[in-house]
C-alpha cells in the first residue's frame, strides 16, 4: 500500500540548504507551496507551528516533514524575537554551510522541499498530519532512518559532484519512512491510514489497488474480505472517507491516466484494464474526472496538462 501511495505522489526534491545556528537564534518561515522538511544534524530546536498551540521540540537525529508547508517559527528556545527568513537554497548546498545566529552553543539545521503537485492524486495523501516527526532516538527509529540521517549529514557537510542527485534520493528515502509511520498502528490515528492498518479494509484497498479492472461491487468486496455488505461499507466510509465504489472510481482514474503516459496500450486496452465495458464509456469517465479526453491527455506535454495531473518527476 505505501508503494501505491508513492507511485501516484509523484513528488520531486526541490531544494536544499543547509545551516549552522549560533544562539540565540530564531526564524520566522513563510508559508509554502511545497511541503518541508528539516533534519537536525546536531543540536536541538523548537518549532512552532501556525495555529498549533504545542510547540514540538526536536534533537539531533530528529526528522519533521510539513506536508502543507505552513508558515513556522524555529528557535533555540530562548523566545526572542523571531528573524525573517527563507533560507532553502535553489543550489545544491555548499561547503561551508551558512552561519546565522549569536556565537553560543551551535545547531546544525538541514532543509528541503518536496513538490507533491496541486492536487496530490491518492485518497489517503488527504489525511496527512500538518506535522509528521520522525526520531531516531525513539522506538519508531529504524537503523535505516539513522543511516539516511546520517548520509544527508555527510553529503551535506562536504558536497561534492552529483551531490544533487545524492540528496534526492535521500530525501525520498525520507518520505518513504514518513508513510511508514503513519500507517504503523501508532501513527494512524487519522481517518485514511486507519484503513491501513484495519485487517478487513486494508486488504479491500489491495484487491481494488491490485485488480483494478475486476467488476467489483460492494458486496463482493465485503464477501472477498470476509465481512457483512453493511459492515463493511459503513466501516469504509468511516476509515476512507468516501464509498468503496466511488474510491475504486477514483482509483482506475489515476491508473489510466498513468497507462495512457507510460504505455503504448491502446485506449480500447486501457479501457478494459480500468474496468470499463467500452472506450466510449472509459473516455467520458476519463473527461468528466481530467477535464480532458484520454487522446489529448496522452498527447499532451507532461508539463503542461490541465491541472498539472501529475508533476513531472515520478518516484
């Protein structure tokens, strides 16, 4: 399941920038519209964000990811007046880091951004917490996580040719655990990853994810998963937040719009892989969800579709 998260995200690693921070220090950070994310390679912070009443203190180790970007203030805790400032950088990062602050005990802050696209494509991207914190110090610490950590520390502090491409893919490795901490049992406490977790509707999400094309109705879901018809569409709308049939609509959507950019599969193929009895009847679903026909929308340049469907760059 989180494959097929990552598979209609599409996301793309916009921008790095790494700094030193003498106390006392704080930033005041603009909203954004891409999502952000920082590592604490040493030292430690405060971030508080917009409309949130609990700052969350982070250590070095520490990952948060702010998957709708808002406006937020980082300090040493020493409460002054918070600075200005957006200091992610369009550049790879260059040694030495850039040093901001007073001359006291130093914090080493490295930052990024993920672009998702306007319309992030899958159901249970919805649901994101406005925070996500990852620690390597606590039990949802991997040592995969700790040694991604410490990589993008190292490629950071002494970049070198490629370090572009490097730190990319480092970051992507970091949302990839971002999704694994919400749909553990201890971070699913939204409505979306809950469905995740939930043995009955998880394994419906796989069936429909899996077999898109199969003729699925309500009540052979429920009978696949081993449960009542009404149990099991009331506890999906409650986990999902929309009906089973109006997700699995969705969903071929987002997989023949992918088939009609990654294949050559005729449309009467792609049609009967999505479900549909017809092409007629796939390219007036495709048009009424896209605003476009399945022919205009595979030749159309991929940085150009309407809506920006999907960004440019895949996983």
């Amino acid at each position: 399941m989180v494959s097929d998260v990552l598979e209609t995200l599409r996301f793309k690693t916009l921008l790095f920038g790494r700094l030193e921070l003498g106390a006392p220090w704080a930033l005041r950070l603009p909203r954004k519209a891409n999502a952000s994310f920082y590592v604490v390679a040493r030292g430690g912070l405060r971030l508080q964000v917009e409309g949130k009443a609990k700052p969350v203190f982070l250590s070095a180790g520490d990952v948060v990811l702010l998957p709708r970007a808002p406006a937020h203030v980082l300090d040493d805790g020493s409460r002054r007046n918070p600075v200005a400032s957006d200091f992610v950088s369009s550049q790879p990062p260059r040694a030495p880091a850039s040093r901001l602050g007073g001359t006291g005990p130093l914090t080493t802050l490295i930052t990024g951004c993920f672009q998702f696209g306007p319309d992030p494509l899958h159901p249970l991207l919805r649901t994101f917490p406005s925070i996500i914190r990852l620690s390597t110090q606590e039990g949802q610490g991997t040592p995969s996580l700790a040694a991604t950590v410490q990589l993008i520390t190292a490629e950071t502090a002494t970049p070198g040719a490629g370090s572009a491409l490097v730190l990319g893919r480092l970051a992507d490795v970091l949302l990839v655990h971002a999704l694994r901490a919400q749909t553990s049992l201890g971070g699913a406490k939204q409505a979306g990853w809950k469905a995740l977790a939930d043995p009955a509707i998880g394994s419906a999400l796989s069936l429909m994810h899996e077999q898109p094309g199969t003729p699925w109705t309500v009540e052979r879901l429920a009978r696949s998963v081993g449960v009542s018809r009404s149990g099991f569409a009331a506890r999906f709308h409650a986990l999902v937040g929309e009906t089973p049939l109006h997700y699995l609509a969705n969903w071929r959507m987002i997989r023949a719009a992918r088939w009609l950019r990654e294949s050559t599969d005729s449309l009467d193929a792609i049609a009967e892989r999505a479900g549909y009895e017809s092409a007629p009847a796939f390219s007036k679903a495709f048009k009424r969800r896209w605003g476009v026909g399945p022919g205009a929308y595979r030749r159309a340049p991929s940085d150009g579709e309407p809506g920006r469907i999907l960004p440019t760059r895949e996983w």
